[in-house]
C-alpha cells in the first residue's frame, strides 16, 4: 500500500468515526418539544393540513399556525408515525423512536457533508483523496452539542430538524447544479429538470427562511450576470438576457414567485408575534443579537478568525484559483449581509429574543461552513514547504478543538427513556416521573392533563399498552 492509499484510509476511518460518534450523540438525545401536536396534529397544526397551500387562510382572512410551513409539517408527520413502527421489526419500541431521530438527523449530516466536500473538491467519488480531505475539514464542524448553540445545523429538537435542517438541505440539493455551472462551468444536465422540479413547489412552503434565500440569490445572480455583461456597453440589456441560462427562467423564475407567495402567506400566521416588538425595536435588537451569536463561545469566532488567516493567506499566495476563491466571500458576505439585515422582518418571538439565533442564522453558517472548508483545501494544496506544514499544524489544531468540544451528549436522554419504561411498565393510569425529566418537552408537567396528546402518541408508537397520562413529581 503506497502513501496516498494509507492517507484515503486514514481519511476514511476519521470521517467514519465522526459521522459513528454523531450517530450515536443523536441516538441519546432526548425528544424534546413539538412532537405530540406535530406528529399527531392537534387543532392549529390540523389547519395546516387542511388548507396546504394557504389559499383558505387568503380567502377568509383567517390566521392558522404555520401556513407557508405544510410540507416541513408533512414530512415530519409522517416520517414519526411511521419509521418508529418500521423499525420495531428489529429494535424495542422505545429505541424504536430514538432510533428514527437519529436515522434523520444523520442521514442530514451525511447529505450536508456530502454536498459541500463535493462542491469544494469538484469530486464527487467519496473514495477520492479530494474529496476526503474537503470532507473532513468540513465535519468537526457539524456540531451535535459543543458549540452546537451558535453554529448548530442539526437541532436537538426532532421536530425543529424537520422544519429548519431538513429544508435547508433540499436547498443545498436544488441549488447545487446551478452553483456548479456558474462557479465550475458544469453544464446543467436535462434529468436536472425532472429531479427539482417537485422541489420548485416544496422549498417554498417548507417554512419562512427558505423563499428569503431563495429570493436573495436569485437577487445577487440577475447582479452576477449584470456585471459580466458590462463589456457590451452598446448592446448591454440583450448582452445580459443572452447570458442568463434557460434553467433559470424554468426553475428559478417559477420558484422565485412562488417563494414570493410563501413569503405574503406568511401574514396570515397566528404565531406571529411582531406585534409585542415594532419593527424599530426588532432592528435595535439586532446589533446585540450578533454581538451574542459571535461571541457567546468560542466555536464561531474561531471559525470567523481562521476564515480571515485563510484569506489572508490566500491572496499572498496570489493565484488566479485564489483570486475566485477570495471573490466568492465577497459574494458571501454581501448574502450573509442581506440576509441578517432582513431578519427583523421575520417578527419577533420570545424565545429568539435577539432576533438570531442558531437556527434563524443557519443559512449564513452554512456559507461559512463553506468558506472554511473551501479556503483550507486551497491552502493545503497551495501551500509548499514549511509554510505548508505549518498551516497543516494550525488547521488540524482547529479541527481538534471542534473535534473535543463536541464529545459530548452520550446519555443525555437517560431519564427520559428511563421514565418512558416506567409507563410502558406500570399497571397505573396515571404514573409519577421525576421532577426535571422531561417527555417530550423543555420543562416540567405538574397536571397530568396536560400530558394527554404526549400519552397519546407514546401509545400510537407500543410503547405502552394503552394510554396512560404522566406527571413530574414536585
């Protein structure tokens, strides 16, 4: 076995033993919130279902839960109701369920890996020395539990992995033919078409972040090809359309309108609570909330300061491939940018208090997520000499510090499987768990009325024989 086979097998068995430790991080967290009246909808989730595409709610005026969210909340529905019961043909019924979360979660890891490496590396073998190396300079940074809460992809939530996670990558998949020719000149292949057209109807109702992306680079794509257009002074508009490819007026064009539509249903959410902030306060907000995300831990930071070493090194090293690569920030941070300065527009929520959050600021992560990988790659193919061992030093230090900060979370849904045996167990209708456990929520039941739905959906899934209620101890 030669040099380069010993480092794809290394490469191998360090992306392996990463995504194997995400699994089983996933495998051992808890439910948390939003699954009983998501899975089983209740009467607000049930209008989603009712009115999918949100033209009742224009009609009538009426305001439901979510109306521009029908496909995240079918996807969810349905993959919950049904893969737990699938998978009791070879796992418990308890494990059964945490076992679908964390068959979701990962199966997102992988897709997002899978689909930066490749852009990255412009190899799509994962066998392939290339891409290997983009994918592990990418995964340390998909963080589980360690700094997780500023620069999560993955929510903890299964629930909010559908509506915001899951979206996110059916984006990554329907932009990627499109990033591919424009950066990579990757002709745009017919069965594309076929492939991402559903995709034209379902991103735009698969929650509120996905048409404002949508919308911004279809913005910075009609700028993109205005400026290639400027040496055709005397000809420019028709310079302008000619560059423009067919694909975007028949795939971005029509979901840019309906994204557009998305975008108007959004009015008609009745959880939108704007109103308890104005639109003044929300912008005010702002400057703290990016003062908190950037430096409440370290892993963001550290991102953002390796993103500036790199790009410092990048134009020292002053090749033609580096010059793109530093232009391609520039189209990043104008993105992130609009991106962030239209967030207040979104309303305000009480538990995003400072307008960003980690999962409202998921989009801008992903870019730079990008960026790190991207300009690490360069550098360690660019590099020579001791310059070169250096940075491979400083880069696998960085890795190592995501790596460690994310060792973590192992047992963390202890308590609540725990309790869920007592039920499947117990000869009660009513039983007793333990104060600070909590079943599929972020606090404590004292009433055990309010555990109806959550009973209901524990015996939907064999845990327990028949319904039975809970409530946490005092």
């Amino acid at each position: 076995m030669n040099r380069k086979h010993i480092v794809s097998a290394l490469l191998i068995l360090l992306l392996a033993g990463d995504l194997i430790f995400s699994f089983f991080q996933y495998y051992n967290t808890p439910l948390y919130g939003d699954v009983d009246s998501h899975v089983l909808p209740d009467k607000h989730i049930q209008k989603v279902f009712e009115d999918p595409f949100g033209f009742n709610a224009i009609k009538t005026g009426e305001k439901h839960a979510n109306p521009n969210r029908f496909f995240a909340h079918y996807f969810y529905a349905e993959y919950m109701q049904k893969i737990p019961i699938y998978l009791q043909k070879i796992t418990g019924s308890i494990s059964s369920v945490y076992l679908s979360c964390a068959l979701a979660k990962i199966i997102v890891q992988v897709i997002f890996i899978f689909l930066l490496a490749s852009f990255i590396s412009g190899e799509s073998n994962i066998f392939k020395r290339k891409f290997l190396l983009s994918a592990i300079l990418i995964a340390p940074l998909f963080q589980a539990y360690g700094y997780w809460s500023r620069m999560g992809i993955n929510d903890k939530s299964i629930a909010y992995t559908f509506f915001y996670s899951v979206p996110l990558v059916f984006l990554m998949i329907f932009l990627k033919p499109f990033l591919n020719q424009l950066f990579r000149n990757i002709s745009f292949r017919s069965i594309n078409y076929l492939l991402l057209l559903p995709l034209v109807i379902i991103l735009p109702l698969s929650g509120p972040l996905i048409p404002a992306i949508i919308g911004i680079i279809l913005l910075l794509m009609v700028i993109y090809y205005w400026i290639q257009s400027k040496n055709h002074i005397t000809n420019r508009i028709n310079s302008f359309f000619n560059r423009i490819p067919l694909q975007f007026y028949l795939l971005l064009l029509p979901i840019g309108i309906i994204s557009i539509y998305s975008l108007f249903l959004g009015f008609y959410n009745s959880q939108n609570q704007a109103e308890i902030v104005s639109l003044a306060g929300r912008y005010a907000l702002l400057p703290k909330g990016i003062y908190s995300h950037v430096f409440h831990a370290f892993g963001f930071p550290l991102m953002l300061s390796m993103i500036g070493i790199n790009s410092y090194l990048i134009k020292k090293v002053n090749t033609q491939e580096g010059k793109k690569l530093l232009r391609v920030l520039i189209w990043i941070g104008i993105y992130s940018l609009i991106y962030i300065l239209l967030l207040p527009f979104g309303g305000y929520k009480i538990y995003r208090s400072l307008i960003i959050r980690y999962d409202t600021i998921m989009p801008v992560t992903t870019a730079l997520i990008y960026f790190f990988g991207a300009s690490s790659y360069f550098l360690l193919n660019n590099l020579k000499g001791k310059n070169k061992t250096k940075y491979s030093v400083a880069i696998t230090i960085c890795l190592l510090i995501y790596t460690v900060a994310d060792i973590k979370g192992i047992g963390s849904n202890k308590c609540e499987r725990e309790a869920l045996e007592k039920m499947a167990n117990s000869t009660e209708s009513i039983v007793p768990v333990p104060k600070d456990c909590y079943i599929m929520n972020w606090e404590n039941i004292y009433d055990y009325k309010r555990s109806d739905r959550r009973a209901e959906l524990i015996h939907h899934w064999k845990i327990t024989p028949e319904k039975k209620l809970f409530f946490n101890e005092k």
